[in-house]
C-alpha cells in the first residue's frame, strides 16, 4: 500500500522518511537504533522522489524506508554489533544485502540494537543497553496488566523484544520502518518476530548472501527478514536472494522472484506437527494456539498429521558445541591491531591482544569464546566437535525423511511463551535464556531450512504469540504461500501505540497489510 | 674433521656452479648413501649414526590475486599497498577461492606423480600472532589435493663429474593454504611493524617424507623441486624474494634403532643455508647425544652470520592448532574427462586431464632430451639446465654454427659459464650474445683461427666493446695463416735467423 501510495504521489518519499525518523526521535526510548543516519537518508529519499517524479522508480521497495540490524557491515554508517570491540568502527563497505536493498532504492534509516555480536535471546546483553518491546506501551497490554506492587512506577514492567534481532524488530513493530533486516542464527529473527506481533523470515541457508554479515556461526547464520506481513516478506526476499560470488556458499542456481499466491484450496498440503516440539516449559497458551491453528489447516481440508523429529532433544547440546567453536573461530580475528578497540597495554603484542580483548568483549562473548576453544583443543575435537557434527547430520536427515514422506512444511510453536518482562529476564544469565528460548527455532539453523514466523494472536497478557512454519530448502514460494494462508485466517490485530496517534495516519494506518505494490 | 662437513658441501649450491671436485667427497661418500646411510662416529668412536631429513617446502604461487582475495601478488610494494578487506580480515568478509592458484597446484601435484583428490577440503588453523589478522590460516589439514608422490634428483660422487646417482624422496603431499604477513621487530621503539602485503598469497606446501639424510640431498632435492616449479610456472620460487622457504625437520638415530627426536629448522631461504642448516643440525644432535645429553622437539632457525642453528624464542612450547573445518568454503570439487557432467560450463570447473594433456616437459625429461639430441654428456644436462637461460642460449648457438654440439658444449660450460660467474651476471645480463658466440666458433670451425685465438677472441668480446668477432681477428691479427708462400716465407725468415747465431 505504501509503495503504492509512493507511486501514485499521494506521499513523497521525502515526507515518508521525515515521518519516520521522527517517529524514531519520539520512540527513543525504545532503544532500537544504536545509529540513525539522517543525512544520508534524507538524501536517499530525495534521490528516490527525482526518480518517482520521473515516473522511473527503480522497483517495489523505491523509496521505502528499512532499518538493517548492526551486524550488517554499512559503508560509512558505524557497524558495532552493539560492542565496545567495535565501537567507532566505520567499515569501508555495504554489506551485499545492504547494497541490494540501496540498488532497489530503499531508504536505510539506520543501524539497530542487538545482543553483543548476536549472542543472546533477549536483546538485551548489548553494550548500548536492552531494547524494548513496543508491546509494553501498546493499549492492548496496558488493558491487561495488572499493577503487582505499589511501587512508585506505575507503568507496568516493560517487556523483552527477544533476540537477537531485537532493534529490528522493535523498528518495524513501532512504525518507525517498512521492513527490517536481522540476522538468525538460532532463531534471532524469528524469536523476536514472535514477541513483537512481526512476520519474520529465516531464509534457506545458501539463499541469501552473508558477505558482510559479521558472522556468528558460519554454517548457521542467515540474513534475516522483518516485517508486518507475509507479502512485504516475499518482496524483500525477491531482492535480496540470489548467488553472490562474494560468498562461496551461496548456491548458483537463478532465483525467480515471486509473488505469494493466495490460495483457497489447502487439499493439496500435507501439515506435519512434530510431537517433539511440545516442549517442557512451553505455556498452555501457545500450546492451546498450537492445537487451534491444526484443527484450522484439518477443516480447510489440508492433510495434518503428527511427525516424529526424533533427534530433537539432542539439538541443544549439538548446537552450544558447534557454534561457541565457530564463535572461538570468528573472534580470534578481534585483536586490536587492523581495526577496532584497541587497549593501551604496551609490554607485548600478547598482553594487548588479552587487554584488547578483555576489554572489547561482554563477558557472553569471552564465555562461548572460551567453551569453543575447549572444544577445538586436540584432546576435545573428536568426541565434542565431530561429534556434534555426527548429531547435526542426524537432526537434518530427520527433516529430510519427514519431507520426503509428503509433509510439506511443519507447523510448530516459535517460543515457549509470550515476551517476558525485563526484570525476569535478567534473572537468569544469557546462556540459560538461549538455551531455554532457542529450543523451538534452532533446529532449522542445523539443517539450513526454511523457517517463517507468522503473528497468530494475542495472549491472555496482550502481548503477541505466533507459530512457526518450516519448511523444505529453498521451497520458500510454498512456505510463505501457507504462512500467507493463515495470515489472512487469524487476522492479527495492530498494535495500538499511543504514539502513533499523535502523528498521521494517513499512511500508518490498516498497517496489518501494508502490501508494497 | 667432526666439523668439516657442512663447510664443504654448500659451495657445490652456489648457482649454477656445478659440480666442483672436492677432496672430502670422497668423506662424503661414506657419510652418505641411500636411505640411511651411516655417518662416521665422531670423537668417541661410538656406533655409527644415521641422519634423517624431512622438509616442508613452502611455495609461493605465480597468479595474479591471491588465494582467496582479489589483492594483486607483487613483490616489494609499498607496505600494506595491496591487502583487500578479506586481508586485513574486516569482519564480514569472506574468502573466493582463486581458480589459477588450483590449477598450480593441480600442475605441480602432477609433475610430482601425486594422486590428485578429487575432492580436498579446507581447513582453520588457529594461532595468534601479529602477522595472521585473522586470528587462523586457512589451509589443508584433514584432506590436501594431492598426495603420494615423488621426486627424483641427481647427485654428484666421487671426484669426477661423471659420477653421478640418483635419489628419489616421496612426496607425502601438497596443501593449498595462505602465505602470512610479515612482521618487523623493532627494538629500539619497542614495536613490531606489520606489512599485509603477503598475506594471503597462495602457498603450495610441499611436504618430502624424511628420505634424505644430509644437507646435500636436501638441497639437491629443493633444487629439483625448483626447476619443476619454474617449468610449470606454478611458482617462480625465487628463494632470494621469498616465493621459495624450507623447513628442515632433522633427527638422528642409530642404525637398527627407533628415529630419534626431531628438530625443526624454520624459514631457510636459500639452498645454501639449507644445506649449512642440515648439516650443522645433524652434527649438533651426534655432538649432544655422544655427550648424554637430549634433543628436545623444538623449533629453530638458522642463524647464517654464525653459520649455526639457534632455539626460536617465539616458539616455545607445544601449540594446539585448533583446527576447525573452513565453514565458509565448500569442499573443492576437481574434474577429470570421465567425471566431468556433460552440461558444466567448463569455465567454471577444473579438468585435471586437461591440465595433464598439456604440462610441459619437466627437467629430466628435458636433460633426456639435450642429449639425446645433441650426444651431451648427463651432467652436462644438468648444468645447463641449472643456470636459467642457458639450455636456450646452447641451443641458439648450436643452431647458428657449423660447429657439433659436443665441441659447442665445452665453450658453453667452461668458457661462457665460467666468465658469467667470473663477473656476477645471468645468461640474460650476458655481453656476449648467442651470434657473437656463433660467429666465433664459426671462425673457428673454419680453421680460420686457432683455439687459442679463438678464447683470446671471447675475452675480448666480454669487454663489451661491440666489436664483432672478425673485427677483433683483423685487429689483432690473430688470423691463422693459409697461404702456403707465406708460410714458408716466415720458416725461412726464422731459419735464416737460427742459422745467424
């Protein structure tokens, strides 16, 4: 709607861009951007309105302002994946995906907050401090808290927005853009669609380039896509997926983008629901959505069956061993001397790398750094790494067998429950958080699959819950043809932020849909 | 005597010097044979021991970017003029593997009889240190791209030339992996400059099992392997730049015995050295162990002003490499004419027959071929082979003059050679050009000179005047005389002469 709103002169790009980065200004307190590029965004606007009065606009995303999350090398605009390791790094290039969406005339409002280097579940462990659900100042949150103390802070707690991708999807959930770029490794995209009412894309590994991503776990790691609804997704995929010969493990094959079809007729689809997905600690309610959602795809006359991922359990522990030893890997490269913080300490190259790194690095990161590398040392490597990498065959092969049995994609919960409040988040440390809330999405990352979160309801809080659909590697036109059908069956409502009334809604409003072209 | 070896021995690698006769080759001799030869007890007279030598070479690969980036490979730029971000390791880059740096490598594990694998991986290689900004080198451990083969080379026994035997050394294998940067350590500022230039060049690490057993089959060896490489063009191996470096991994043991502990000595970068290398390091673990004493698993390097081996102070201690397979590169994937599908753009794979169907002629197969065609003796081959351009510049000569081969031959070796080292010069620095050399022994051939007159000729003409060699005849009359009056003439000049006294 809004491209064509762009497109037929009703708003200027330029007008659209000032609405949102002021709309940025008055939901600082959000903590969602760790930079905000004004300038340079105006400027892209005002390129993109030449080009509308034209009547050439480069494409559907022209002009559409977007948020990308701060592990996403900008040229120009500081990258600092929300650590002091990187604080004040301005990198000389455009992340391959950054530089497609700017290709396609997208306004790149700025960079957003994360957990440090992406570790983390909540948003919440960066150095520029959590970010903040825009759920916790929504109507539809604030009607069904109830103040548990007397204590002088009468708003209730706010909320987590889940993480990693936690700015992304704070950015697109509040309006201040059209579509967000995250990064999932272990669900860091679609955990926090989840929590903020946010479809949230997990592309197949190998579909989207990751040159210049600053990589977490290489084997793992995918671009990752936010936004309000399943069509914006398919658009900004249809930019962003193809073969980049900067990153050798993209495949080759020509990718066509596409349009998602709507379908009426689910006879064709097979919905596998794997029983090891009711997992321990997962609430009644989402368990309860979980159910209805099946018996919905039943009465459309999609074939639903219950599957087995038998290997499920073992994900966990599979996935701690190989991605700390990928994050020991990664890190090894920040010591200070070509680029980032460097320590004073002067004795010796070795003590400035430890200071360096010390100081740079939370104490997540030293942790998993350190897990890593025990599990990289000679004596460890057979019976932790390659065995990990024996468990990661077999969870894989159990999609495999599952989707060549005639499932078509899996339907299963994204997280254990509805966004928790900061103040209990943080009382259990980051990694039993991840381990806790990656239960759900991780096991994707170890097989490479497809996976969408789609918004499904409101829970009994007011806060968003949604469901998850995986699918089969790069079968992301039927994935998001099925995670489209059920996007129009449960009708998620808009967030209804305060805020937003102040400013026009002319173009935010109907936001639940706001289709590009 | 206990010490003399080293010594002796290296002056046979200076370039393209041939092979001097020495007295104590015929020390030599005893000292090495094949594989396991025994060296002479030293002071004590205790039982023989037998040296064991395994070296790694490290190779430079002639492309134009480096292994996995686009950087150019130049030598002796500005510092840190040609490090891409992928170099100097900015976070989100990732690394394209070079397709030329492959097929070097696929060349090279030919030539050296290897078994290519069809499918190699990469690997991390984890280790901190100033001039690896990574953190990692990216390299072959699990499963190199070629394994299994041999190099054959040729040395010189007894006093003459002609004795010549060879030895052959197999090839454990090759690995593709990333050259490091270089760091300076400056003491006086207390700093360490670092120049990114280097890395990330491609390397082709060659490892030879521990055949050898003196510094002079290793040289011999590295020699071999040189010419093979600067024949393919897969290196220029230019040790003085670089693109060549050899660690030499020596131990000693008595016969019958398990091998001892070895040693490693790092960073050789001439063949020289490496022979000096050897050597000492070998009589340095007899000298200890006939005291009782131990060798310790370490690193050293060769210290060439004192001319001995020294513990390096860096490598103290055992390092855990961490590898980790490389996530961002997909196994390497080679073709051959059967395993290659019908459909592939064959722009985009690399056919292993068809890089076999046209390696040139590697150095023993030329030497094969020189005499054979022009009834050279073997070592003579292999002189002209040893000195770059002067295989061709025989050949030009042979081809320019009446003169055979064999006679071309002794001019080329003794007396071109000879002046070429005289005064520090290549082929190509030569002044005296294949036609100048042609046109004299043409003179020669003629019977229009002497021999004698012919070599006083070349002595002028490496002057460098630019004068031709006919003119150099007429001007110093150095003309043989034909005309029988003339001659006779002279006798009688010389007899009335004799007859005066």
């Amino acid at each position: 709607q809004v491209s064509a709103a762009l497109r037929e002169g009703r708003v200027s790009p330029t007008e659209l861009c000032q609405r949102c980065l002021s709309l940025i200004k008055s939901t600082k307190f959000l903590n969602a951007y760790i930079s905000v590029a004004e300038e340079t965004a105006l400027k892209q606007a005002e390129e993109s309105e030449k080009r509308y009065r034209r009547g050439q606009p480069l494409g559907v995303l022209d002009g559409i302002p977007v948020a990308v999350k701060d592990n996403f090398n900008t040229a120009g605009i500081e990258t600092t994946c929300a650590s002091n390791m990187l604080k004040g790094y301005i990198s000389p290039y455009n992340a391959t995906v950054v530089q497609k969406l700017l290709d396609q005339g997208a306004v790149l409002l700025g960079k957003t907050n994360l957990d440090e280097f992406a570790m983390g579940s909540g948003s919440t462990d960066g150095v520029f401090g959590p970010v903040r659900n825009p759920w916790s100042y929504s109507r539809q949150y604030k009607e069904k808290s109830v103040p548990k103390c007397h204590c002088e802070d009468k708003e209730p707690s706010w909320v987590i927005t889940g993480g990693s991708s936690g700015g992304s999807a704070a950015a697109v959930s509040a309006f201040t853009c059209f579509a967000a770029l995250g990064s999932d490794t272990g669900g860091s995209t679609r955990n926090p669609a989840a929590l903020c009412g946010l479809v949230g894309l997990k592309p197949t590994y190998g579909l989207i380039s990751r040159h210049g991503l600053i990589p977490l776990v290489n084997s793992m790691d995918v671009p990752g896509i936010l936004t309000r609804c399943v069509d914006d997704a398919a658009v900004v995929l249809g930019s962003l997926a193809g073969h980049d010969p900067k990153d050798s493990t993209t495949v080759q094959d020509n990718f066509k983008p596409f349009e998602v079809p709507n379908v009426t007729d689910l006879s064709k689809f097979s919905i596998g629901i794997p029983k090891e997905y009711h997992a321990p600690g997962l609430s009644s309610e989402i368990l309860a959505l979980w159910s209805k959602a099946a018996d919905l795809f039943k009465n459309a006359g999609a074939k639903v069956i219950e599957v087995s991922l038998p290997h499920t359990p073992y994900s966990i522990v599979c996935y701690h061993v190989l991605c700390t030893a990928e994050v020991a890997s990664n890190m090894a490269r920040f010591d200070g001397l070509q680029y980032g913080h460097r320590a004073a300490a002067s004795q010796s190259t070795e003590s400035m790398y430890a200071a360096t790194r010390r100081e740079g690095f939370s104490q997540v990161v030293r942790g998993r750094i350190l897990s890593g590398n025990y599990f990289l040392l000679k004596q460890n490597y057979e019976n932790y790494f390659i065995k990990a990498q024996k468990v990661r065959r077999l969870i894989a092969q159990d999609f495999v067998k599952v989707f060549r049995s005639g499932v078509d994609v899996l339907l299963t919960p994204t997280t254990l429950r509805d966004a928790m409040p900061y103040k209990e988040f943080i009382q259990e440390d980051n990694r039993t958080r991840s381990a806790q809330d990656d239960i759900l999405t991780q096991a994707a990352n170890i097989a490479g699959l497809p996976a969408i979160n789609v918004p499904a309801a409101l829970s009994e809080r007011g806060l968003p819950v949604g469901l998850q659909f995986i699918g089969c590697s790069f079968q992301e036109k039927q994935l998001l043809t099925i995670a489209k059908w059920f996007e129009k069956q449960v009708k998620f409502p808009v967030i209804q932020l305060e805020e937003m009334e102040k400013h026009d809604h002319g173009v935010f409003q109907h936001q639940k849909s706001a289709y590009f072209s | 005597a206990a010490r003399g070896y080293g010594g002796a021995w290296c002056q046979a690698w200076q370039r393209g010097a041939g092979f001097p006769n020495l007295a104590t080759r015929g020390q030599r001799a005893v000292a090495c044979n094949a594989r396991g030869g025994a060296v002479p007890a030293g002071k004590c007279g205790l039982a023989p021991w037998v040296p064991v030598v395994g070296l790694e070479v490290h190779a430079q690969i002639s492309s134009n970017s480096k292994l996995f980036s686009g950087s150019q490979v130049q030598f002796s730029a500005p510092p840190n003029s040609l490090v891409s971000f992928f170099d100097a390791s900015l976070p989100g880059t990732l690394p394209v593997l070079n397709r030329r740096c492959v097929e070097a490598a696929v060349m090279t594990g030919l030539a050296l009889n290897c078994s290519i694998n069809k499918k190699s991986l990469f690997d991390r290689k984890h280790y901190f240190y100033a001039d690896l900004p990574a953190g990692y080198q990216i390299t072959q451990q699990r499963v190199p791209i070629a394994v299994n083969g041999s190099l054959s080379y040729t040395l010189c026994i007894g006093n003459k030339m002609s004795q010549m035997v060879t030895k052959t050394v197999r090839i454990k294998q090759i690995q593709l992996e990333q050259d490091s940067g270089k760091s300076l350590h400056d003491d006086t500022r207390s700093q360490t400059l670092v120049d990114l230039n280097r890395a990330g060049i491609g390397l082709m690490e060659v490892v030879m099992e521990p055949d050898m057993c003196c510094g002079e089959e290793a040289a011999a060896a590295v020699r071999e392997l040189q010419l093979i490489l600067q024949t393919l063009g897969s290196s220029q191996a230019v040790m003085a730049e670089g693109q060549l470096r050899v660690d030499a991994n020596v131990s000693v043991h008595h016969p019958g015995e398990r091998y001892g502990v070895r040693t490693e000595v790092k960073n050789i970068n001439s063949l020289r050295f490496l022979a000096k290398a050897v050597d000492y390091e070998i009589q340095r673990q007899i000298e200890e162990l006939e005291k009782g004493g131990t060798i310790l698993n370490e690193t050293r390097a060769f210290d060439s002003k004192l001319g001995c081996t020294v513990p390096m102070r860096d490598k103290e201690g055992k390092q855990d490499y961490r590898f980790m397979p490389e996530p961002n590169l997909p196994p390497l994937i080679l073709y051959d004419a059967k395993s290659l599908p019908a459909n592939m753009n064959h722009q985009q794979v690399v056919n292993i027959d068809w890089i076999h169907e046209r390696l040139p002629d590697l150095p023993s197969v030329k030497r094969a071929k020189l005499v054979e065609h022009y009834g050279i003796l073997p070592e003579h081959s292999f002189t002209l082979l040893n000195e770059d351009g002067l295989t061709e510049f025989f050949e030009n000569v042979v081809k320019q003059t009446q003169m055979k081969p064999k006679k071309v031959i002794g001019w080329i070796l003794n007396d071109m050679l000879g002046y070429l080292k005289q005064h520090s010069l290549t082929v190509k620095e030569s002044p005296v050009s294949y036609f100048l050399l042609a046109d004299l022994l043409n003179l020669l051939e003629k019977k229009e000179i002497s021999s004698t007159a012919a070599k006083q000729v070349l002595a002028e003409l490496w002057k460098g005047e630019g004068k031709t060699p006919l003119e150099i005849v007429k001007e110093k009359k150095l003309e043989l005389l034909r005309d029988q009056k003339e001659l006779e003439e002279i006798c009688q000049v010389v007899i009335d002469g004799q007859e005066n006294e």
